[in-house]
C-alpha cells in the first residue's frame, strides 16, 4: 500500500533516543558545573564535582554570560527529552534563534539588575550579573535608549525567546487553563444546578419582574445568554495544533490549520429579557388551558435559533393532546411554526420549541475554539454545532460509526459536509486520516481536491464512484487479514502490535449526494455500502452519506438498518421524515443548518443548529494543506469503459434486446410484463429490467407506478437492431 509519508526505520528511531540521552547526560554535567562553580574564586583553585574541565566550563559560561549560561544546560535537557515524550522544543533554525535572543536578553537584563555597579569601566572589569555579554549588550542600550528603554526592549525580548524555542501560543494556553478553571466552577456548584425550580402561577398576574424574589421561571440555566467564546480569540492556532514529523526522515513537518483561518463571530448580546420568556410562557399556559390542557411551565432554555419551553401536564393530560396543539400554539405566539417533542425522559415533561425573533449564526470558529471541541478524545470529531441550550455538540465518527445525513435543497445540508471535514481535518495529519470523496453534482466537494489527505482524486463520476466503493470493500478484507494476522480485534490493536510504518489510518468516505449513485447503479452502491456499513467499523472504514432525496428508493431498508446515526435537516414532507428519522419533526425544521441528530446509542432526537463555514474559509483551509504536502493518492486499478462495454455486450444478448425492443413498442416495462409477453422466468426477467435501467432505457421504480420509458425507436436504430 502507497503510503504518504516515508517513517523512519527502527534504526533511525534508536540513533535519536541515543542522542537524546548523551544530550541529558551533557546537562546534567553542565548543570553541575554552573551550580558548582564560585565566581570569586579563580577556576585553577577550585574543587569541583565534575573535575578541572568543569571548573573551568563553569569559568567560560560566568564569565561570557554570567548566571544566563543555565539557559544551555536547561535547553540541551528539554531538547534530550523530546526523543522519549511529547516535543518541547521546536525543530529547525528558529528555536537557534530564540535561544540568541533569549541569551542576549537575559544577559542584559541580569546586568541591569546589577544595579550602577554593572557599569561597565573596562572590559577587563570583573563580569556580574549577565557577564561579559550582557556589559556589551547594556552599553549599547543603554547609549541609545537609557535605562528604561533598554528593560522594556529586553522584557519584551524574553517572551518572544520562548515563542521561537516552544513555538506555544500565549492566547492558547491562557484559552485552555480559563477552559479548566471553568470546569471546576462547574463541578463545584452541582446544588446550584439541580436547584429546584419553582412553578409558574396559574395567572398572569402572578408574573414578577425579573428582579424579584418570587420568579415563575428561575435558576440557572433557565434563562442564561447562550454560550460564547472565552476572551480573544487567537489568529495563531490552539493548544492542540502541533508540528508533527511528515516527511522523510522527519526532516519536514505537518502542521494542523491554525484557527485564524475562520471567521471570528461578531460580538452580540442577547436580545430577549426574562419578561419576554416569561410573557411567552404565560401565553402558551393560557392557550393550552383554553384547550383543557393543564399543567405549567417549569423551565425556559432560549438557544441561539429556537427557546424550549418544558411544559409538565396535569394528572390525566395525555401527550397526545399536547402534541397535536402545535398549530394553535404558534398562533398565539406569532410564530412561523411550533415544534413539539415529549416526552422527555427522566424529566416527566414535554418540549415546546419556538422560533426565535431573530435568529442567530453558529460560527464553526466557535466550536473550534470551544472546551467540547478542544478537549475532545475522539479520533474522528465531529463539530456539529449549538443545541437549544447554546452547549457545543460535538460527535465522533469513530463511535457512531457511519452517519446518514439528508436534507432538501438549501436546508444547509452541504455547509454541514464541510464542517464536518474541516472538523477532522483540524484534528488529524494525513498520516491518521485519509478521505475518499464521492461528489457527482461536482460542485460541492471539488474544493478539497489536491489536498495530501485525499486517497484518491474528488470523484465526480457515478460509474466510477461504484467501482471506487467497490475497491473499498477490498480493502476492507486485505485489513480484515491483516488484523486476524495479528490476531487483535480492531485498528486501535493493530496499530499498537505494529511498527509505525506499519500503522493503518482511519478512511472516511463521504459521498455527498446518494440519490444519483442509485440512479445509475442501485444494486452495485447498496451492496458496497451495507457491507461497509456492517462490517467496516473496526478496521477503522467509516461512511457519510448525504441526501437530499430521502424517499425509500434512495434511503433503503438495508441502508436506513445499517446507519443507526442520521442527522435531519429541513425535509419537505413528514413522509420524508419518517423515511431518515423513524418519525415526524424534519419537516418543521427552520433551515439554514438547523437539524435534528440522533446520537449514536441513544433513542432520542436532539435539535442542533448546525455550524456555519463559508466557502471561502474552506478554500483557505485547504489551500493552508496543501502548502504542507501533496497528495500520494492510493494505486486501483479501475476496469476500463472498454472492459465495462464487452461485459455488458456479453450479457445483453438477442433475447434481452427483443425485450428491449416489446418495451419500446408498448411503452411499459416491468418484471411481471415481460414474464407474460416472454414466458420468462422471474430472475431473468428481473435482471433485464435491471439492465434496462442501467442503459437508461426505462427509469427508476417509484413504488406501484409504472416506469417511464425514456427512449423511442430510434434507440434500436443507433444499435443496429
């Protein structure tokens, strides 16, 4: 298997682990000298630990830098280190260079905290503070920009020092400790969370402002103003985007895309107050109650698209009556429509979703930079967006392990595809992922093409894109092998039980509009991919596949029993989605990115508002990949249009082309017609109208209607028949 970059070998591994401890050994002997070494005192009569020659480097290293020499012993350890743990010190020429500015401005800065007595009379004065070094440094500062200028440039220089040598963002770091900081506020206020909430009045004019004592809908995080991101956000990239070795020999490096590339969101304040929420509440109870439905709001959550309001029925109220109010229900609020889902497990209450007035915009920057995304252990993490409640929801593809997404056209279908790329893709090297990319429409995920994560180019063409899937569930059984070799159950073991250049990545298949697949070959795309579906998950062989025609033609039994996580955008009928969903809701989504998940081992739905990311923010993304490598896309060999032409020349012999022939002529084609008018038997006949599809002679089944037939006789004529 072609692989995209060149690991080293074993012996390579080991020459950099014995480098990595001769330069601890080195340290240690140099930290000793320094720590040993009495500056008064010439190094010809002192006894130190580590011998004349360290007397004596401990003499050169006062004297040159005076107390900043510790810089080269603590440096070369941190630098020993990284053979065996996580990377401190960056590679190449720039950590050289930060390790000069740091020596230049600790020897200065030492010098001036000499106080006047670092003066400099002579060069053959006796060094202090930042030694011989930090006099020359100082007294050029000094001359040119006094005392004061000279501490500012060089406590400026220091920072900047360590950001050469680590190559750590300030921003992420200040961003991920506030991150951990909240966390613990969070756990440490479990009372104040699950504080008891109190009941709404049964009146109106029970209502209070929202400074008062007694509130109808109160406690944390009833009325909250939705999550947003924490501080500034950094153009420079997270604590999790790290330089990893990606090239031959480790001389280059893959560097993730730095969150810059996104657009920040712009500041917003939230623009309802609790007496709306409450004037709402109220109006929903009153309507309710005009029905005979009793009961009471216990708890608001307004989200960035929609507000849940939990209503608690009365003793002897069914759900079904709730439910079926939805139309009156956004009468009274004025509301384009109302969503009702209930009940709510282990809460006893029924969720009425409304619109907001104004509806806000997810930023995919926000989820990126969110604890949820940041702190996520999923190899494959999905960045979906904000539930009601403005929480960030985050999947992993790696636990669902397929996931079908359909949607009608503009629902926001294919900006959700793209955040869901670029969420792997800010997480993952081309050497843990690689992509196969099915686009028939050509449109939507060409933008990715040339990127070094692709395993093979964006695949446009039906035809192709079935022999492509095809090639996968080879694939999958060449791994199956493997795996059973080394007798391990999936590719986290294997991966573990071989060497580096060994290990498997994971393969994403994305395949962006199903519909047109079954078009042209039904039978080949479902097979292909239930059997991915069912068997690939631990050979790491995970699928995405989107819709935006969710009939039961397209969306199989077989397929729809294999994909236990859907996601739903908007859907234009409640047949549609009880197609995706198993149930209605789709139907009465709002657009633009708002959909519904199910979540992977769980029987619920939850309504998520699906990130937003431009096009143009994709393009940078992955122009920024490109920069880091090409792609070294995977050997197949396709069968040729030749091949594929005699195959099909070979079946379609004289008896099929007078079938071809009584279907053109009646102008109807089906299995049970042919069966009649041909004698024939039901597995031929069936193959036939199979073939006929295929060459676009009749069209697809629609359930107990009669195909329609697309071609004429002259069809016959251009074949010679």
């Amino acid at each position: 298997m072609a692989t995209l970059v060149t690991k080293k070998k074993g012996s390579d591994r080991w020459l950099s682990e014995v480098k990595g401890i001769l330069a601890l050994a080195g340290a240690g002997f140099g930290l000793v000298a320094l720590a040993t070494f009495d500056p008064a005192l010439p190094p010809a009569v002192q006894t130190s630990p580590v011998g004349p020659v360290g007397a004596w480097l401990g003499w050169a290293a006062f004297q040159s830098f005076g107390y900043a020499g510790f810089l080269f012993p603590l440096l070369l350890g941190a630098w020993g280190a990284s053979a065996f743990v996580r990377p401190v010190v960056a590679r190449g020429w720039l950590p050289l260079a930060g390790l000069g500015v740091l020596l230049v401005a600790a020897t200065g800065l030492l010098t001036q905290a000499a106080g006047p007595a670092a003066a400099p009379r002579g060069l053959a004065a006796v060094p202090v503070g930042g030694g011989l070094v930090g006099r020359l440094v100082t007294t050029a500062l000094r001359a040119g920009i006094g005392d004061v200028g000279s501490v500012i440039l060089l406590g400026a220089a220091v920072p900047i020092g360590v950001l050469l040598v680590t190559r750590v963002s300030y921003a992420a770091v200040v961003r991920v400790a506030g991150a951990r900081l909240a966390r613990l506020r969070r756990v440490r206020q479990p009372a104040r969370a699950a504080a008891p909430r109190a009941p709404l009045a049964a009146s109106a004019a029970a209502l209070a402002p929202a400074g008062a004592a007694a509130l109808e809908i109160v406690a944390p995080p009833v009325v909250v103003e939705p999550s947003r991101p924490r501080g500034r956000l950094a153009e420079q990239g997270l604590a999790w985007q790290e330089t990893f070795d990606f090239g031959t020999g480790g001389a280059e490096a893959f560097q993730l895309p730095p969150v810059g590339l996104l657009k920040a969101p712009p500041p917003a304040e939230l623009k309802r107050t609790r007496e709306e929420l409450q004037d709402n509440a109220e109006a929903i109870r009153r309507r309710l109650q005009e029905f005979e439905v009793e009961g009471r709001i216990v708890q608001v959550s307004p989200g960035p698209i929609i507000t849940a309001y939990e209503f608690e029925p009365a003793a002897g109220i069914k759900v079904s009556q709730v439910v079926n109010l939805a139309d009156d229900l956004a009468l009274a609020l004025k509301s384009a429509s109302v969503r009702i889902v209930g009940p709510i497990p282990g809460r006893g209450t029924v969720a009425i979703e409304v619109p907001n007035a104004e509806a806000g915009t997810v930023y995919l920057r926000e989820i990126f930079v969110s604890a949820e995304f940041a702190e996520s252990r999923g190899r494959l993490p999905l960045a979906l967006g904000k539930d009601v409640n403005g929480t960030p929801v985050v999947g992993d593809l790696t636990a669902m392990p397929h996931l079908l997404v359909a949607g009608a056209t503009g629902s926001g279908k294919s900006v959700g595809l793209n955040s869901m790329i670029c969420s792997i893709l800010y997480k993952a090297t081309p050497a843990d992922v690689r992509f196969l990319l099915i686009d028939p429409k050509r449109l939507e995920l060409s933008v990715y093409e040339g990127i070094p994560h692709l395993l093979a180019p964006v695949v446009t063409d039906a035809k192709e894109a079935a022999a492509r899937l095809r090639w996968i569930v080879g694939k999958m059984d060449e791994r199956y092998k493997a795996l059973q070799g080394k007798q391990v159950r999936n590719i986290e073991g294997y991966n573990k039980a071989v060497g580096a250049e060994e290990r498997l990545p994971f393969w994403v298949v994305v395949v962006d509009e199903l519909a047109d697949l079954m078009m042209v070959s039904a039978g080949e795309v479902q097979t292909s991919l239930v059997r991915l579906a069912q068997i690939a998950r631990a050979v790491g062989i995970h699928l995405i596949i989107a819709t935006q025609r969710p009939s039961v033609d397209v969306v199989t039994g077989l397929i729809k029993a294999n994909f236990p996580t859907r996601i739903a955008f908007q859907v234009a009928s409640k047949v549609d989605s009880r197609t995706v969903l198993d149930g209605n809701g789709a139907e009465q989504l709002l657009g633009r990115g708002d959909m519904i998940f199910v979540p992977p081992g769980a029987n619920k739905q939850m309504r998520v508002h699906g990130a937003w990311v431009a096009d143009e923010e994709v393009r940078a993304v992955c122009d920024f990949l490109r920069t880091q490598g090409t792609a070294v896309y995977e050997e197949v060999q396709l069968p040729s249009e030749e091949e594929v032409a005699e195959g099909a020349a070979a079946e379609r012999d004289d008896l099929y082309w007078d079938a071809v022939q009584l279907v053109i002529g009646q102008r109807q084609g089906s299995i049970s017609f042919l069966q009649r008018r041909m004698r024939l038997g039901y597995p031929k006949a069936a193959r036939f109208i199979d073939m006929m599809e295929q060459d676009r002679v009749i069209g697809p089944g629609d359930g107990a209607k009669p195909r329609e037939v697309l071609v004429g006789p002259e069809y016959l004529a251009r074949r010679g028949k």
